[in-house]
C-alpha cells in the first residue's frame, strides 16, 4: 500500500502465529478454548463483569436489541434514542428488532449531547444506543444520569474504544450491554470478531446460547467431555451463529498485552496533529475531548469547511483519509429524520478523518498537516 493510509493494522507477527500454532496443533480453532481465554482476559483487562466472543460487533449489537427487547418486554415501534453519525450496525441493530431509531443530535464530541437525547425522549422510549465515536465519550457519564433518570437502558457502541479510559477507569458497568469491535482496523485488530458485555449474567447466558443457533451446549465441550451423553443437547432458540472462533482469540490474546501501548502512541500522534493545527485553528476544527478521558483515539477528526476539496489535495499527496460517517438519516431507511439533526448534517458533509495508525512518524503528522494548511490557507 503506496502513500499514507487511514489505517493499517500493526501485528505481533511472531507472537500471533505461536498463539495459531497452538490452536493448529491441538486441532482446535472453533468455539471454546482460546475464545473462552480470551473472554477471561477481556474481563480482566475490562473490569466488566461477563464477556462473550463473536464473530463481529455488529452481530453483538444485533442481540443487545433482540435480548434486552425479549427480556424487559418491549413492544414493536418501541423507541431507541441513537445517532445519526456512526456506522450503520448500531442502527440497523434498532430496526431488525422492529423497533424506531428516533435520531438525536451530537456536537463537536461527534457523540450524542445530553440535550438533544433528553428532548426526544417520550413514553415509547426504552433505550438509549450511545457510541462513542472514534473512542470519544462525549457526555457519556450525563446520558447515563438521563438513563437512570427516566428508567432507560443504556447500550454502548464501544466498537472504538477498546482501551478509552475515564479517569483511569475502563468505563462501561454503568452500561445494561457494551458491545466491542475487534475488527480488521480496531485498535486492538484480529480480522474480524467482537464481544458482548451484559451486566446481568442471565443475558450473558442467553446471548451465548443465541450465538449459537440456540443449542445449549459448545462444540468443544461436547467434543472434550469424556462422559456419556456428550452429543446431547437441547436448542431453546432460534439463534444466530454469531460467536467467535479460536483462530481470531488466539490473536485476541496477543493483541490485548500490547492495547495500552498502541493508544498511547495514537494519543502522541494526536497531541502532534493538535500542535501542528493550531495555527489555522479557526479554519480547521479538531475533535474535543472532555476532561477527564483519555480517548482511545481509533479516530482524530477535523471539520472543515471544503472538506472534498481537502480531501483530493491530501489523495493528490498520496494520503488518504476517511469520513466517519456520512449521517445515517440519508440512508433510505432512515429518511424520516431528514432535518432533525442539524450538527450530524453540518459533520456528515464537514468531517475527515485523518490517518491514524500506528506506522505513523512525526514526520508523517507533520506533512498531513502542511497539506491541509496550504489548502485553507490558499
Ligand atoms: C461505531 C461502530 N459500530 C459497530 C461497528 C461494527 O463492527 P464490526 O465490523 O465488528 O461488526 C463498527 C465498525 O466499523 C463501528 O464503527
């Protein structure tokens, strides 16, 4: 890949390849073994109380809805409070439980303001879908006040912020269900899987068995039992099959030691894009993070006022950005909201993501930067 990427993964290779050995050679890539490791490790790492490994996030937040919906008996139409400025899974996840993506605004946290949820809220709402986009939490700790406040549940889209902090603390307990990315260019990277995190270990129990096409018992057990009746088992749902798989853990499992390190640097590189922007400050508008988090930084966003512009100078110096996101309320199922999120609107068509992966040099930052200050300043 010539020129600067938004993102490219970087991997304990050595490491990585050991963790697959040992699933090729005990002839165990599949669910259980390295899947159930690396769910201890993410509690650990996470605080957070239970933990299942899935093939994606969006399939975890596929049954957050459908369990919580199912569980607290909430009815078709039902309301959930969400945001226009995320990827598409947080909000098709509403609308495959039958249930109406009301959209309320967000704000230069690119999250969703404590305000504007309040305003939407009725008495048809049952949940708030916060994400924390680009590992921001925004007003996280106000939305969960406003949750508590009015009886809703709250569901966070943390698919970006594996390792954000709040005060030292990995926020999420606050949360009925996080819900995590470890896709191909998450900041902790294993191809493609995610992990569910209820509160309550009933849904955790639920979730495990819907992942599994409903069966109430894994492969591997049945398969490293030594007592009779092993091939026996009961299917309580029609499930999904939605967990994750040992090949995937085992890079899990390398890729969690190394977390903490890897957003650190992402914060270096942003503090030096923040340094290196300063001076065209009111022509280029950076992502604010609120006091107290220590963002995670999947992303670094800027807002500008010719953004396609910017982006074919920066695509004609060989870097290449990306946008995150273009508002969902374009999208035809979700056209009824056209109009009712002016700040998402302004972003979809302002924002830019700028390159963020650990490749990155200073020398790097510094000639992104010098592109776009000879573009606003031209
Ligand atoms: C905010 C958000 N939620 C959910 C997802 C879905 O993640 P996955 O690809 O693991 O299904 C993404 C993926 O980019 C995302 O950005």
């Amino acid at each position: 890949m010539a020129g600067i990427q938004l993102f490219k993964a970087k991997y304990e290779v050595e490491e990585c390849l050991e963790q697959i050995r040992e699933c090729l050679e005990v002839g165990w890539t599949g669910l259980g073994f390295k899947t159930v490791q690396f769910e201890e490790a993410w509690k650990a790492y996470t605080g957070l109380p239970f933990a299942h490994y899935l093939n994606s996030s969006t399939i975890g937040l596929y049954m957050a809805v459908d369990i919580l919906k199912e569980q607290y008996g909430w009815a078709d139409d039902d309301e959930i409070i969400t945001t226009p400025i995320t990827f598409v899974s947080s909000n098709h996840a509403i609308l495959k439980s039958h249930m109406k993506a009301v959209f309320a605004d967000i704000d230069d946290t690119m999250c969703l303001t404590p305000q504007s949820v309040k305003e939407h809220i009725t008495d048809r709402t049952r949940a708030v879908m916060y994400v924390g986009l680009g590992g921001n939490m925004g007003h996280y700790y106000e939305i969960v006040d406003i949750c508590k406040e009015h009886g809703l549940k709250l569901i966070l889209d943390a698919a970006h912020m594996a390792g954000t902090r709040y005060k030292g603390e990995i926020p999420g307990r606050e949360a009925e269900v996080v819900v995590y990315s470890f896709q191909a260019v998450k900041n902790l990277p294993t191809a493609d899987s995610g992990m569910i995190c209820f509160k309550r270990g009933e849904f955790d129990e639920i979730v495990r068995k819907k992942c599994w096409l409903g069966i109430n018992k894994d492969t591997y057990s049945r398969s490293s039992d030594s007592g009779n009746y092993k091939w026996k088992y009961d299917v309580e749902y029609i499930g999904d099959k939605g967990h994750g798989n040992s090949v995937m853990a085992a890079i899990g499992l390398v890729q969690i030691k190394y977390l903490d390190r890897d957003n650190a640097y992402r914060r270096q590189l942003a503090t030096w894009y923040r340094e290196e922007l300063k001076e065209c400050e009111d022509k280029v508008k950076t992502v604010r993070i609120e006091d107290g988090c220590e963002s995670s930084y999947h992303l670094f966003q800027i807002c500008v006022e010719d953004r396609d512009a910017l982006m074919m100078a920066l695509n004609a110096a060989e870097i290449y950005p990306g946008v995150h996101y273009a508002s969902n309320i374009n999208y035809r199922m979700y056209e009824y909201a056209k109009g009712t999120c002016p700040y998402s609107d302004y972003v979809s068509d302002h924002t830019i993501s700028l390159p963020m992966n650990l490749y990155l040099t200073y020398d790097d930052v510094k000639k992104i930067c010098a592109v776009i200050k000879n573009f606003v300043n031209r």
